[in-house]
C-alpha cells in the first residue's frame, strides 16, 4: 500500500475523532446550560412568592428597650424602689398574614380575649405598621414556651425582655413615687402630648 493513502487514512481518523469529541463537548455544555436554566425557573417562578415574603420582613423596624429606672431610696438608705426583669410579647404586624386564623391561636396561647387583641390592633391603626404593638407584659413560662413552639405558625409574636418597677415595701410612698405607663388615646389628644405616639411610655402620677 503506497505511504500517501495510509497518510490519508490517518488524518481522516483523526478527523472522525476529533467531531466526536466536539458534540460530546456540545452536549456537556447544552446539559449545564439547562441544568442552570431550570435552577433559574426555580427561583424566579417556584420560590417567588417566598423570597418576597422574606424581602418583606427585611427591615428595620423599631423595637421599644426601654432603659432601667434607677433605684430609690430613703435617708436611711432603705431601698424604696427596685427594678426586676420582666418579658413582655410584641405582636409585628408586618409578619401578620391571616389575622382570623391567627388571632384565635394567639388568644388561646397569652390567654388574652380575642375583642382584646382586636381592640388593640384598632387601638394601634394609625401607628406606622413596623412599631411592634405590646399585647402582654409579665407573661408566665408558659406563655414564653408557647410563642417559642410557634415561631413558624405565629412569626408575628416577639418577646422582649423589660425592667419593671418594685416596691419592696408593701407599697410604701408609691402614692407620692407615682408611676409610668402606656400613653392612653385621651392623653395624646391634648397638647402637652402631642409629641408622643401609641405605644410610647409616659408618667402617670406622682413625682
């Protein structure tokens, strides 16, 4: 056989392996395309609604840490008033999807009335919806392990912890201490208050 036709016939196979080759590479590169492509329909279409749920509830928004008040005492040094750690639940009305269903399930968890929860959320209507709105304050362990075992239900209960005020001795002198407490809806429509917004911790009576 002449030299020129095995010459030939060696560079034609090396032709054939080489075509080969290259729509094998095609392939590999069109089942990543589409392996890429189907991950991208995943989360653009089938995780939309998700991911827009979590957008949502990335915000800032304001939680109320209110700062211990100092200790009180007499001449003597007898302590008149103390603080103690409280936790109180917040609901967050940004994460409330379905207050019928979930407000009942909130009642029966804090129990608190459900024309309680309500009138509080009518109470706190005009308020800007990031403000966490107080349901509840000294709950019991109970109350605590209940919106613990519900994160996923009830993403809308918080729980904050609180100092809070103490009279050690029976009350006494708390008549001319006075006390704070949560703006009332007649206080913030007179003048002096018009500053303060629902929610907002003012005093009541006393020095």
């Amino acid at each position: 056989m002449p030299l020129s036709d095995l010459d030939s016939r060696a560079v034609r196979g090396e032709d054939k392996v080489s075509t080969v080759k290259l729509h094998a590479v095609q392939y590999v590169i069109a089942f990543i395309v589409l392996i890429l492509m189907t991950g991208l329909w995943r989360l653009q279409v089938l995780g939309a609604s998700n991911y827009r749920v979590l957008a949502e509830a990335n915000r800032i928004r304001k939680v109320p840490i209110l700062a211990p008040r100092g200790k009180i005492f007499d001449r003597e040094g007898r302590l008149l008033v103390d603080n103690y750690s409280s936790v109180a639940a917040y609901l967050l009305r940004e994460q409330m999807q379905n207050p019928d269903t979930d407000l009942p399930m909130i009642s029966a968890g804090l129990n608190i009335p459900v024309e309680q929860l309500q009138y509080t959320l009518r109470k706190y209507k005009l308020a800007p919806k990031y403000q966490p709105i107080p349901l509840k304050q000294d709950i019991t362990p109970d109350e605590q392990a209940f919106i613990e075992a519900h994160r996923n239900e009830l993403p809308e209960l918080e729980t904050i912890e609180e100092q809070r005020r103490l009279y050690p001795r029976d009350g006494f002198a708390s008549h001319l201490i006075g006390y704070v407490g949560e703006v009332s809806e007649q206080m913030l429509n007179q003048e002096r208050y018009a500053l303060y917004s629902p929610g907002d911790v003012v005093g009541k009576s006393g020095v």
